[in-house]
C-alpha cells in the first residue's frame, strides 16, 4: 500500500513485540529456524521474544569443522548462534573431511570458455550412452550472471531437464541492445521539408537486429539492399511503410512523453509478435520473458510520468538517460522447477542446499566472493557504530555460503578466467589458496591453453554455381 519500506516493518514489528496484536498473530503457533546464519538486530529481537514464550526452536547449518574454525570467517556468528539460540534436540554430527572429496581448478583464458568445459565436465559426469539420470545432485553456479546464455547453449543434449534459478542481467538481453540502437536512431535523424529521415547506419544496425530478422527477414533485408545499392546516407520513412512492424518502428518522435509512448508500444508490439510466430510453446521462451520485462519497466515509468508531466518538462536525452538509468540495475528472476534436473544457479541460490557434483565457473577473486560494496552515504564508521552491514559483515556472509555448499559435495571443480588483460588480473578466488593452505587440501590443478597456429595458404578458389551466381547478383 506504499505506507512502509519493508525494513520498516521489520523495525515496527521488533519494536512492538508486546503489542497485544502483534501477540495475538504469535500465540498458539510453534515455529522451528533452521539454516539461518547472519541475523540482523530485528531477526534477533524476534528469536529472542519467541524463544522466552517457549515458542521457538533453532536449528544451525554448521556441521563441517570449516564452519567451527575460529581462524575462518564463515564461522564469524557460529558462537553466537548456536549459544543464544540452542536446539531442543541433538542431531549426531557426520564428518566429512575436505580431504574425502576431489577438488579440481581450471584454468580458461576466456569468459565463455567457461561454458565449453563445464560441457565436458558435464558429459563426463552424465556420459550419453548411460542411464544415470540424476541430474540433480548436480549444480552449476555462476557467480558471474552473463554466462548464463552461453551455458544454457553448451548443455548436452543428454541432459534432458534444466531447472535456472537466478537473475540474469536486462542490460545483457537482446532487446536491450535494440533499445540502444533505437535511442540512437532518434539522436541522428535529420528533418527536412519533405519530413525526418533516418541515418544508413543506425538503420542497417536495427535491420540486422536478430528480433528484426526473425519477425520481418524479408522485407528487412530487401530495404537493407535498397539502401546499399542506391547508397543512401539518410532514408525517408516510405520505404519502411510496406511492413507494419517496420512502419511503426522507423517514427520520428518529438518530444520525451512521445518517445516514451511510441517505444512502449513498440516493445509491446515486439512481445505479441514473438508470441504470434512461435510454433512451439516454449520455442521463444527466452526472447518473449525479455521483451516483457522491459515492457513492464517501460510501464512503470510511463505510469510516473504521467503524474509529473504537468510540473517538469523532459527532453528526449534526459529521458533516454531515465531509461537507461532504470534498466541498468534489473534482473530477470529465472524460476523453474527445483525437484528435477541439472540445477544451474547463482550463488545466493545455492544457500542451504547439498550437491554431491559441483561446477563452480568465474571463481574468480573479486567475483567469488563479489567485492563488498554498499550503495550507500553512510560512512563505515557510522555503519559499524549502528550495527549496519559492512564490507565485513558481506565477507563473512560470503565465507559461510562457500564452505557450507562443499561440505557435503563429492566432486567440486572451480573454473576461472585466468586473462590478465582489460583490467582483469586473472586471480583466482581466495578461497582456493585457504583450502590449498590453510586446510592442505590436495587440489588438481589444470590450466587450458587455446591451440593457436597460422594455417597454411591456399588459392582461394569459388566454383561458379548457380547458387553462387544468384547471390552475385545481388552486387550488379
């Protein structure tokens, strides 16, 4: 109802626990924690309060030795935890050394070569011709969102069911790279007394747009000739008018609040589409659910500027930059069916979960775990003082979710980009230097090199078919 932030309630409720409605929601009812690890001040206040009336039971995800060691920082809360808020029943604890398991680091020199060897891994696990198909004691984590279009494009084809559970960048989708060019196609049109004109090269990029291609291939590519052939460097709006979609694509727009209306339409407009051509249910899966989270986003603003329009005058570029601004921080949530198939994941996702095969790819320092950042004005002092997180807290956290995932795993292999170019150092996680030496865990070390070698010249030759003769043509 816009009244509260959800921290807010949180406050409220852990400020009003004695309140005789907020008692009233509590009472009659027992209620088991289990696997929580970092609290924060309400959680605790709650725990507490339900703990006093006999209402609660704890119970801690802290099994392996790793998770106990005082000189490791995922047992940062252990003490804490398990001394306020002790379990009303004892559960044996089974040991699973680090050394029962296998550990194997990959070295790749490429981001998607990444995904080409957890294929082989993937293979080797789950060979074609056998009939294991239990695919989900496996997981594959991506700490590193924009692999996962590559990954769902290496699995093999044995693996039959694939359940994502996680978000994946709007600004990485193909409709996003669209929007651009569509943003730029408004930048560099050209009015004149016959009417606007749009730019060869901003055209060219949106008919060769892979969402362009697949709704109107004919008729985009026959425009994209007529531009070559006539070497047009500015094209009128008539030659697009024979497609609808083309027709409504290629309008110049005045003003923000048009812009804003014509690409909001315009993305709906590409949804339906998509929808319309696909053959099978869940041919265009992907491309359908990007469409439509930028159409939801693009709505959303619209819905905003409406209210504001009357006070505050936008020009095309300040909203353009709105949009970008807006998009930027998105994810699309992924969800799939967690009981079955090979799981791939982000690592959040993985937090109180076994797998008895784990594929961990970008484990990379700085990426796993994610460098501790907080988007925020409060200085760390005043953080610290006030029992906010800091970047300590964010390391803690993220030691707990490594050393819990692996403490019931079989097979772990860590894969990492080992570039050290474009600003990348190639390090990997410091993860892998506590297991090696903080612990002295026997790791297989491997490192892939790409096969480079100039290839020997031959004469290039080109049989002169009547396939190849009509595809001349085409430059006459």
């Amino acid at each position: 109802e816009n009244l509260a932030t959800e921290a807010m309630i949180f406050r409220s409720i852990a400020e009003n626990l004695n309140d005789e409605k907020i008692n009233s929601a509590f009472s009659g009812k027992k209620y088991v924690f289990i696997g929580f690890n970092a609290l924060n001040p309400c959680e605790k206040a709650l725990f507490v309060h339900l703990q006093k009336n006999n209402q609660a039971d704890f119970y801690w995800d802290y099994e392996s030795d790793e998770l106990q060691d005082p000189d490791n920082l995922s047992s940062a809360y252990f003490r804490e935890n398990i001394l306020k808020f002790p379990s009303k029943l004892r559960i044996e604890k089974t040991h699973n050394s680090l050394n029962n398991k296998t550990f194997e680091i990959i070295a790749i020199p490429s981001a998607v070569g990444q995904s080409k060897e957890a294929f082989r891994l993937l293979n080797n696990l789950f060979p074609s011709e056998s009939e294991n198909k239990n695919w989900i004691e496996t997981a594959v984590v991506l700490p590193d969102e924009n692999l996962l279009l590559p990954m769902l494009y290496s699995l093999p084809k044995q693996i039959e069911n694939v359940n994502v559970t996680m978000g994946f960048p709007l600004k990485s989708t193909p409709v996003s790279g669209l929007v651009e060019h569509i943003f730029d196609l408004q930048k560099r049109l050209r009015k004149t007394a016959e009417g606007a004109t749009f730019y060869f090269q901003t055209v060219q990029s949106i008919l060769h747009h892979p969402y362009i291609q697949l709704l109107c291939k004919a008729d985009a590519e026959a425009i994209s000739e007529k531009i070559i052939r006539e070497n047009k460097i500015f094209s009128e709006r008539e030659i697009f008018a024979k497609n609808p979609l083309l027709n409504e694509l290629f309008v110049p727009c005045e003003d923000a609040i048009q812009f804003l209306e014509y690409l909001t339409n315009l993305v709906k407009k590409l949804y339906q589409s998509i929808q319309n051509v696909s053959e099978e249910k869940n041919q265009y899966r992907l491309e359908s659910n990007f469409l439509y989270q930028y159409y939801i986003t693009l709505n959303r603003l619209r819905d905003v500027m409406k209210k504001t329009t009357a006070e505050t005058e936008f020009s095309l570029d300040t909203m353009i930059r709105i949009i970008r601004q807006l998009t930027s921080g998105l994810s699309i949530p992924f969800k799939g069916e967690p009981l079955d198939g090979l799981q791939i994941m982000g690592t959040l996702e993985t937090r109180g979960l076994d797998f008895e095969n784990l594929i961990i790819c970008s484990f990379n320092e700085g990426i796993f775990p994610k460098r501790s950042f907080s988007a925020s004005f409060i200085p760390y002092n005043l953080r610290k003082a006030f029992e906010l997180p800091t970047s300590e807290n964010q390391d803690a956290i993220a030691a707990y979710n490594f050393y819990r995932l692996i403490q019931r795993a079989k097979r772990v292999f860590f894969l990492y980009d080992a570039r050290t170019e474009a600003g990348q150092t190639g390090e990997i996680s410091r993860f892998a230097f506590q297991l090696q030496y903080h612990y002295g865990v026997k790791i297989n070390v491997k490192n892939l090199v790409y096969d480079i070698r100039f290839s020997e010249k031959k004469p290039i030759e080109l049989s002169k078919t009547p396939d190849v003769q009509q595809k001349h043509q085409k430059f006459i």
